[in-house]
C-alpha cells in the first residue's frame, strides 16, 4: 500500500483499507456478504443462498429493517456517548467513526436514507441535540440516565436555593415565555393539519367574567334525535357552550354550593333548543386554547366521526354516570384518557365513551373535572345484514356508581369515589384486553404456556419446572421451538448472528462470541464451591477432585450431583447468554457421560441427559455448542477438572496407551452421536482433550494422540464442509506458531489456545500495564489465522493475578501476595472495574474467535458470595468489567498490528473444508504413527509393544437419543450416523491383569506382552 501525507484523501483512504472498510456500497446485509463490485454483488443477488435467506426475511420484513434500524441507532449512540460524551460534534465524524468498526451495520438496511434523517430522528426522540451549520449537522447527546437527572436535578435544586428571589421571578418569567412560544407553535401546526381556524373551537366568554374551560365535543355530524330535529339551525350552533348539559346557563355564575343537581338533570334528560333561556345567549369572543384542550376535542370529534361514518345511528343514552378527575395540572386530563382507552377489535354490540362533562369544581383547594361516562348502541345495519365493522379506536370504560346526594359533602365523596373506580378500572381493563390480544397475536403469553413456539423481546418462558421468567435481549434476538417439531430451525441470539438450521457456520465471516459452562457437567471446586464445602471438612477422605467428592457422596451420590446439575445451569442461562451478545457456548463433559469402569466413582449417564437438555435449549435461543472432552481416563494433566486430581496417566506412563485407546472409542461415540443431522447444526465443533500437559506427556505423544483421535473421527464422518464437526486441538500452553504445518491437508482441524493472564506470576507490573498485555496476543493469532487455519480462544479471563477462593485447588494458596482487595468484588473501585474492562477488551479483540471461562461462579455457602469474581462473565456483565456488548471490543488492538499482520478472514482451503480437505501430508502421518515411538517418562523402542493394551473387540455404546413428550413419533436419531463406521470398541483383553489405570507412572512394564493367556 503507498505511503501518503497524514491527513490528506488518500492517507484516510489507506486507513480505511488497512481496517477493513470495504461495506461502502457493494454489501448484502441480510447475507452479511461483500462484493468486490457491481457484477459480484449481481452474481450473488441471484446465489441460491441470497434468494434462500430472502425468502426468510421476506416474511417479515418490516420487523427485520425495525431490528437493523434498532441496532444502527445503539451502535451509533453508543459511539457518540462514549466517544465524545455530551460534547457538540459533528455528525459525519461520529459516522467515520462507525464504519471503522468492520462489523458495522450498514445504513442502507436501516429505514434512513440518509445521514440527515437519522440525525433528525435523533432530535425528535430526544436522544441528542441538533443543529445545523454551514459545516453541516452537529449532534451532542443527550445524558437521560437516572444517575445524570438525578445528578441534574439536585444541581437545580441547589442552584434555586442559593437564588435570589429577583433571579428565581426571572427565571420563571423566562420559562413561561419559552412554554409560551412552545405552545404558539404547536397550535399553528395543529390548526394547519386541521385546516379550520383556531377561533371555530374556541371558547366563549362574557366581558367580566372568569375563563371556565368546557371539555364536551360537538354534536355529531348526522345524529338524529327528537330535540334536535324539532329545532331550528339558529338553535344548534357550531361552538361549544360552556355546558352541554344545560346549554344557556353558567353554572359558575351561581354559588357553587347551591348550583342546579346536573346529575339529576342529566337523567331527566337535556333542553338543546335554547328558547327559554336568552340571558346567556350572545355569542362570546373566541379566546385561544392550551394544546391538551385542543388535542382532547380534536380527538373526541375524530372519534364520533368514525363512529357515524360506518351506518345511520340513533342515539340513545343508555345510561350517563359521572365521575371526577382531580385536576392539578390541565393537561392531567389528557393521559388519563390516553389510559383508559383501548383498541377494540371486531363488532362490539355497544360503545362506551368517557368525555369532560362540565366546567372544572374548586372545593377545599382542590379541582375536579367531572367526566361524562355515554353508553349507544353500535350501528345496525339493514335487515337480516351483519352489524358493520366498527373503527378500531375505541374507547371503553366500565360503568361508574351515580353521585345520589346532593349535599356537597357528599358531592365530594361521591367524586373521589368515582376517580378511584375509574382509575381501577382505566388500569384493570386495558391490561386485561391488552393480554389477551397479546396472547393472540404473539405466541408468547403465559397464558398459552408451553403451547408458545417463538417470541421475541418481552415474551413469558416457562421452563420445564414450571418457573417462568421473561425473555430479554435487546440485540434483535428471538426464540423459536415447537415441542411437536423440536428439530426444526431454532432461534437466533442477536440480529448478526445466523439463525440455528438456517444456513451453514462459515469461519472467517462468521465471529464466534462464547462462554464456557465451566464447572456445570464437570464440577470444580472453584466455580462450584458450595457443592465440596459440605463434604471438604467432614469426610473420611480429603475431597479434592469429582473422584473424591463421589466417594464422600456415597448413597447420595445421584441425588445431590443431578440437583447440581439441574440448578447450577438451566433454560435461564442460555436465554441470558443470548442477551449477553453471545453466540456460542463450550461444554466441558467427562468421559463418565458414556460410562466408567472397574471402580471409578463416578455418576454415570446422568451428566449426558442434562447436555441434551442444553441442545434443546441451545437450538432454542440460537446458541451453538463446541462439545469439549474435558476429562479422560487416567488423567490427561493431573489436575482436578481432569476428574481426579495428581498423577497424569494418559500417553504416558505404563497405562498411557490403554487410556488413550479407550478414548478414541469415547471420540467416536460422542461424534456419531452429534454428526446426525437432528443435532449436526447446534454442535459444531468436538474438542478431543483438554489442557493435555505438553510439558510431561512430551511433543511426540501429544501430536501422535492428536493424530489418532483425528484419522478416528474422520473416519466416522468423512471429509469435506458438512461431513461432522470441526475437530479442535489444544495448544498445550506452548502457543500456536508451534503448530504451523501440523497435519496440513487435514479437514477442518481448529486450534485452541488458552491464555491466561492470571497464571503468568507476574506480581509487580501495575494492572493498568497489564490490562494491555493480551493484545499482544493478536499477533500470533492472526498468524496462526492464515498459516494453520482457524483458531480461537477456548479460555481465557479478566483475572490480572490467581485470587480467588481454591482456583489452584483445594488447600492451595494463592501466589499473590494481598488477594483481600480482588476477592471482594463489592468493594471494586471504579479505577479497578475499567482496568478489569480493558483487559476483558484487549483479551476479546486479540482472539477474535473466544469463549470466557467461565459463565457463572457459585455463591461460598462460607463466604456468602461469589469467590473468584475476575471468572465470573454474568457478575462482571451485572458490575461493568464486562463490556455489554461484546462487539465494543472490535479494534480495541488494532494499534499494535501492522498491515501485513492483518488476519483477512480467508483461511488455507482445507482449513474450512475445501478442496483437498482431508489429504493429509503422508510424511506427517507416518510421523504422527500410534502408538508413539516413545512414551513418558523413559520408555521407547522394544518397550513400547510391552506396554499393555486394550483390543478393539468390545460392542460399541450408542448414546441415548432425547424423549420428547409433544412429539412421541419424532425421530430423534439412532446414536449413530454412519452405519459404515463398524469398528468395535477397545476393551481388555480377556485374561490379562492390568495396573491400576489412574496411578500406573512408576507401575512395572511387563515382561511380555499380554495375549489373553494370564501371562
């Protein structure tokens, strides 16, 4: 790339290309796909993909243009409050600034079409300040959090006190006059929409006499009854009087203590001709309205115009009760309207409706609005014909009592009791119609339970034990089961994210954003210390490990790890994890899911049933699995997630061979299993070992063992995108640049690398220096990105140092010298949660691809509270070390890399299962033979076939498939999906004596191989 001046077109357009900027014009975002140019973006608008994933949202259009709109907008004002605060910018600059992120979104998916529209949206919803200048449209945004008005409001309050009373009688002339102008505008507007001139729905007043407000609304165009046909059209005037009831007289020109009973009136019925009474018959000067008044009798006229539009009503009252609305502010009245009405749907046989009824009451300091409640008849059609649909925009209210007394004391009571029925009932009927319309047209109302087969944002989840909570996720996603098709396409975590059975995962365009269940299947003191704790102190055993803990157990052992399992992760998780902005999770499991033999301890098969349940769920909320073979026979690293902590005995020592051969035949089982096409597009990636301990098993066996389990799986699945899952390795601590050229040619082999800051054993950098240590990271990464193939990050945490409660262990001890400060999350000062956030930044931005150990930390049923709070995602999620929106981390590295070690998302062809994929470089795998020619700690050359093995003459397990009670008949799959895998399983041999599996390092190498015989 040139090299150009700073600052001017050209240097800004290299900066551009160097982050990825290319979604200028030529970008499908429904596909989230860049064409080079036009006749690239042709080839793909015509791609069966494109025309695939159109008919998907074709459906719903609207809905996914109100999702990207949604998203367009949080991203944006994410940036500019961020970024630049409250401060005045310009517009443009925030934009830049937007599309520098190369997952942005691109506008023109958005329902604006240009930059201007959205900055004006911006200032009609009241997100930011607006104004434009010659150099073009400036926005500053707008602080509505609680903590910013509180913080504005106690700075007014004391500004007030410390106000002289001159400047406070200013200050209030000042707003009055700002409210005024405010108020001239608005009636301009609605006077020109309306088009009749504000003096038609004025109010009439005599000279002298005090302004009184009448509410009523005018009689409606072509209503018909006996009083009005009888009357002239000089009688029937086109303004409002002040009172409809009794249209000449003033109530408030008499004592209000001795005013006509109008309720009684109201009853007897209305003389609307007005010859009786010529006191009060001049006209009265229009004078000008508030908005409310005008809004409200705007909307009463609306309403009885729809109403009479459809047919020839009659009128007829069937009942007028009245109520009172206590008036501290006018335009009070308005929402109280507004919340008493609902929309109706269908051909209601009677309309209610509440409107003001008669001049303001003072009494007692206090002012009522009474309400006229109308009940008519909906319109009839002709004879024998169907009732005509009525507007939608109804308004309904349920009946008021009537005020019978005329005393005033008992006015006034039979006023407040009124507003109470009325309030009880604007709020009771509305939710209750409001549900039930909910229930109808969005299947996800409590009240159709676990009949609901997908909802959004707000919807009600009932879980298999009954519980219910509401589903939350603010990124566009959804979720989507049918109890009757549970293997039908699932939901979708986040608008960017793909939908489960929509389409395949395709690395490099697709970014994976995970957690780890960690300590869930395979518990671990740490993140589940509640569970040892009962037992560490009060067994006969030390209980260290799950071996130990199962022993401690004993009869109870079932009973007490299946309520861990069904309580430490459930249906709520993934539903959170999907509103997290996450996509992916990884699942440790130990091999005790398929079976244990001789006398491990272990649970058998019940950790299995809870890891179906977390692929229904999975597919549920649109979550993918990385399955992760986290526990193998014999102990891969000698540590506690092994299944039992010390010795390692796996590919190495006597046993070493034999516990590998017994886990390939586990690899097996679990692939067959998830390989079947009802559970292929939730698990996408199988990991065969975990943290396998490089530095005592050796490069030689690790590399041979990796080879196995590969040409094993393979074999099972076959070759090429689709054929099974991505088969993951694990680094081994060493870094990836070490397995640059490992098996080249394999099909869909990933990397694995977890780094840990937290285990480095540096005790004196300063934490803000080590905040920005895992951005070095990036570089090897990407790296790794372009000469292995795909590779994430399986681990990693925001811990700067090894606190927490048994995080080496039971009885370990941390190496850091004060850990009282990090143990204690509740006391974090701000300093420390930003530096925790940027190391949960530079970690998620080097990686790329990653998945956080781990989601949750149990509570100490000691300590009260979560002990090792730099692991736990959710609590940093819920304090702030953890970025709500894990897509702010993009580019938070970017200055550490160069150009050239830019990783371009294009991985080598065999990598992503192309062509070759699968052809694996025959020196490698003469290199990589199994057995190893040697083995730890000293064995090698003749002794290597003295070491016992296992036969592969066993029947071969097939893990149970699902039970789904909607669908009794559903194919849920036979366990295993290539009947042409038909190698048996590794057992022993017949009359051989073996060494204890667990502990056999320093047990005696046989003399001569075991036959079968006894020798």
């Amino acid at each position: 790339m040139p090299r150009a001046e700073v600052g001017t077109p050209k240097y800004v357009a290299n900066k551009m290309k160097s982050k990825g900027l290319q979604r200028l014009r030529w970008y499908c975002q429904v596909c989230e796909k860049q064409c080079r140019d036009e006749n690239g973006f042709k080839c793909h608008s015509q791609s069966e993909a494109h025309l695939r994933q159109m008919l998907v949202v074709g459906e719903h259009a609207g809905s996914h243009i109100a999702n990207f709109s949604s998203q367009f907008q949080s991203d944006f004002v994410q940036i500019l409050s961020r970024r630049f605060g409250t401060k005045r910018v310009l517009a443009n600059r925030v934009y830049q600034e937007y599309i520098a992120d190369k997952q942005h979104l691109h506008m023109n998916a958005t329902r604006w079409v240009t930059l201007t529209e959205f900055v004006k949206h911006l200032s009609r919803t009241g997100v930011a300040r607006v104004d434009e200048t010659e150099k073009g449209w400036f926005i500053a945004w707008i602080d509505s959090s609680p903590k910013a008005l509180a913080k504005a409001e106690a700075s007014m309050k004391k500004e007030r006190a410390t106000m002289s009373d001159e400047a406070r009688e200013r200050m209030l002339i000042a707003e009055q006059i700002e409210r005024a102008k405010a108020e001239a505008v608005e009636d301009e507007h609605s006077d020109s929409k309306s088009g009749s001139p504000p003096s038609d729905e004025g109010l009439k007043r005599d000279e002298g006499e005090k302004v009184v407000l009448s509410l009523s609304a005018k009689v409606p165009t072509g209503l018909s009854s006996a009083s009005t046909s009888a009357s002239s059209p000089s009688a029937a005037p086109a303004t409002l009087k002040l009172n409809p009831l009794k249209p000449n007289i003033n109530p408030l020109k008499a004592n209000p203590l001795k005013r006509p009973n109008v309720f009684k009136m109201a009853v007897g019925g209305t003389n609307s001709s007005g010859s009786n009474d010529k006191s009060n018959d001049k006209k009265r000067p229009a004078s000008a309205m508030s908005v409310a008044e005008k809004l409200i009798l705007e909307d009463q006229e609306r309403k009885r115009r729809l109403l009479y539009s459809h047919a020839e009503a009659t009128r007829r009252p069937r009942s007028q009760n009245f109520v009172a609305y206590e008036e501290k502010k006018r335009t009070g009245l308005l929402p109280l309207l507004e919340l008493i009405g609902f929309q109706s749907k269908g051909s209601p046989s009677a309309l209610f409706v509440l409107t003001p009824s008669h001049p303001s009451i003072a009494c007692n300091s206090t002012t009522y609005v009474p309400l006229r409640l109308e009940l008519y008849d909906a319109p009839q059609g002709a004879l024998g014909e169907s009732r005509p649909s009525l507007p939608k925009e109804l308004y309904a209210v349920a009946p008021i009592a009537k005020r019978s007394s005329r005393r005033r004391r008992w006015v006034i009571t039979g006023l407040l009791v009124g507003l109470v029925v009325v309030i009880a009932a604007a709020i009771t009927v509305p939710l209750v119609l409001t549900r039930k319309n909910s229930s109808n047209d969005n299947n996800s109302s409590s009240n159709d339970g676990n009949s609901a087969t997908s909802g959004a944002s707000g919807s009600l989840i009932t879980m298999d034990d009954g519980t219910q909570f509401t589903y939350k996720n603010d990124f566009g996603g959804d979720w989507v089961y049918d109890p009757k098709k549970p293997f039908e396409s699932g939901g979708k975590s986040q608008s960017w994210s793909k939908r489960i059975g929509s389409g395949e995962w395709v690395w490099g365009q697709d970014i994976a954003r995970g957690v780890n269940l960690g300590g869930w299947l395979v518990s671990e003191p740490f993140i589940s210390p509640s569970l040892y704790e009962k037992y560490v102190n009060n067994s006969a055993i030390p209980v260290v490990d799950e071996w130990s803990l199962s022993i401690a157990m004993g009869a109870n052992l079932a009973e007490e790890m299946e309520e861990h399992y069904k309580t430490f992760i459930t249906e709520k998780d993934f539903a959170d994890i999907a509103a997290a902005g996450l996509n992916w999770v990884r699942i440790p499991i130990g091999f005790w899911a398929i079976e244990a033999i001789n006398d491990e301890p272990f649970l058998v098969g019940t950790s299995w049933k809870y890891f179906l349940k977390a692929i229904v769920w999975a597919r549920k909320y649109g979550i993918r699995i990385y399955l992760d073979l986290h526990s193998l026979p014999g102990s891969q690293n000698g540590w506690n997630h092994s299944g039992k902590s010390g010795s390692v005995n796996f590919m190495y020592g006597v046993m070493g061979v034999a516990n590998a051969q017994r886990t390939l035949t586990y690899l097996r089982i679990l692939t067959e299993f998830v390989s079947q096409d009802q559970y292929r597009d939730v698990v996408g990636i199988v990991g065969i070992v975990n943290e396998i301990l490089w530095g005592t098993v050796g490069q030689t066996p690790v590399q041979s063992f990796y080879y196995a389990a590969y040409e094993a799986i393979r074999k099972a699945t076959g070759s090429g995108a689709g054929s099974g899952p991505y088969i993951a390795i694990h680094e081994g601590f060493q870094g990836p640049a070490i397995w640059e050229g490992f098996l080249s040619g394999a099909d869909r082999l990933l990397l694995d690398q977890h780094p840990y800051l937290a285990f480095m054993g540096d005790h004196t950098t300063s934490p803000d220096a080590l905040a920005a240590r895992p951005c070095s990271w990036a570089i090897a990464t990407n790296q790794s990105q372009k000469a292995f193939g795909v590779t994430v990050g399986g681990e990693f945490s925001s811990a700067i140092n090894d606190c927490g409660l048994w995080l080496s262990g039971i009885g370990s001890k941390p190496g850091y010298p004060d850990c009282t400060p990090w143990d204690d999350w509740s006391s974090y000062s701000s300093q420390t949660i930003a530096t925790l956030k940027q190391v949960s930044l530079a970690s998620m931005d080097a990686l790329q691809n990653f998945f956080f150990w781990t989601w949750k930390i149990g509570n100490s049923s000691v300590l009260g509270t979560s002990s090792s709070p730099m692991w736990h995602y959710k609590l940093g999620l819920e304090q702030g070390w953890i970025p709500r929106d894990p897509r702010e981390a993009i580019g938070h590295c970017a200055s550490v890399l160069k150009s050239s070690q830019i990783f371009d998302g294009n991985y080598p062809v065999t990598a992503t299962g192309g062509v070759g994929a699968g052809t694996v470089n025959p020196s490698q795998a003469s290199s990589h033979a199994f057995p190893p020619p040697t083995i730890g700690p000293s064995f090698s050359g003749t002794q290597i076939a003295l070491l016992p093995t296992y036969t592969p003459t066993g029947s071969l397990k097939t893990l149970p498939a699902p039970s789904f009670t909607a669908a009794p008949s559903a194919k849920v799959g036979t366990g295993w999906d290539n009947p042409s895998d038909s190698s048996l399983a590794f057992v022993p041999v017949n009359g051989c004596q073996y060494p204890d599996a667990w502990n056999a390092v320093n047990a005696t190498l046989p003399r001569n191989p075991c036959t079968g015989s006894g020798l």
